[in-house]
C-alpha cells in the first residue's frame, strides 16, 4: 500500500512539474517577441507555432501533454479512473501531440491538410479531458462519500465546458448571422480561457490522485 501510494505521489508530482513548466513557457510567448507583438485577445495560441520562437509552443504543448499522461498514470495506480474515462484523457493527451505535430493553416500560403487535421487535434484536445474528468468522477460524486477533490475536478470539468461555449455559439449561429466563427468571438482570448480551466482541470485531477482514498470494491 505504501510503495502504491509513493509511485502516485511520484508520477502526480511529475506531472504537476511538467504542467507547470509548459505554463511559463507559454506566458513567456506572451511576453517576448516576436510572438508578443501578436494580439492575444484574436490570435490562437497555436499561431505562435508560426513564428521563429515557435519552438517554445512545441515545448510547452508537449510538456503539457507528457505531464497529463504522467497523472493519467498516477489516476490508475490510484485506482480512481477506467474505462471511458482513461479513453477522453488519453484523448486528451493524443490531441495535444497532434495540435504539435500537425502545425496549423498558414494563411499566407493557404489552407492545408496539416492545419485541417491540427484543428480536429484541438477539438478533440478541448472536448476530451472535460468529458475525461466528468467520467472519472461520476462514479465517486454518488451517495454520500463524495470527496472535496472530485467533486473539484468534476468542476473544472463543467468550467472548461462552460469556457468552450462561445466557440460552440460562434460555429452554430454561423448559417444565420453570417459571420464566420472565428470572427463572431474574440477567439484568441475564449481560447486562452479554455486554456487556464484546461490546465486547472489537469492539476486538479493529480491533487485528486494524491489524496484518494483506497479504491471501492
């Protein structure tokens, strides 16, 4: 029990490092040029892996994905997720690789089936770990022995939900407003929202790990 106890203390505090990291990375973008010169507020984030500093992105993104697989591991050895819900945050994971390895369209030369299969990447990224935490928590949210952690991840679930309305109201409405999505918000800053309720949600589920009681039988 203890050395089980240790290997998820060992991988939630990998993963938490490695989330940690990828979010300063991702704040020096913001702060350094030439991808501080892009506007935040209409500009995806995953614009500055256009830029000459765009390595930084590929770092932080692939920093993200290695340290939410490290929880995801932390999660099982910890006996709280199976099923469904491993296959979102595996999901997860594998969108955030994808959103790296398939860079997005570049508008100077065009469209492209790399920045196609990158922006299904980000979709199925931002769907599937809210769908991952909300699976993973149902089954310990039942009854009267809910603990504080899960009942935190399911809510940083339903926020990263939440924050990914407005892209969902943009891409609806589009047939009867006629401006297209990605102009009817102001996506870069919508995206960066998600973002924060993302990687919450993912700290969120190794402070889970960390803290959960023994497995039901």
């Amino acid at each position: 029990m203890r050395n089980r106890a240790g290997a998820v203390g060992a991988f939630a505090g990998l993963g938490v490092l490695c989330v940690a990291v990828s979010v300063v990375l991702y704040g020096v973008l913001h702060v350094v040029p030439p991808s501080a010169g892009l506007d935040w507020s209409s500009r995806t984030i995953s614009q500055y892996a256009l830029l000459s500093n765009g390595w930084v992105f590929d770092v932080a993104t692939l920093l993200l994905a290695a340290g939410s697989f490290a929880v995801l591991v932390a999660l099982l050895r910890a006996g709280l997720v199976r099923g469904a819900a491993v296959a979102a945050l595996l999901l997860w994971v594998g969108g955030l690789v994808g959103v790296v390895w398939f860079e997005k369209h570049n508008w100077a030369s065009g469209p492209s089936m790399s920045g196609d299969i990158h922006r299904a990447a980000s979709l199925v990224a931002f769907l599937s770990l809210p769908a991952g935490a909300l699976l993973a928590t149902t089954p310990w949210l039942r009854g009267d022995g809910a603990t504080r952690p899960a009942r935190l991840v399911a809510l940083g679930g339903v926020a990263s939900l939440l924050c990914f309305s407005p892209i969902l109201w943009a891409l609806v409405s589009e047939p009867w407003t006629g401006v297209r999505w990605w102009r009817a918000i102001p996506l870069g800053g919508v995206e960066r929202l998600l973002g924060v309720a993302e990687v919450v949600t993912v700290l969120l589920l190794a402070w889970w790990a960390v803290r959960a009681p023994r497995p039901r039988s």
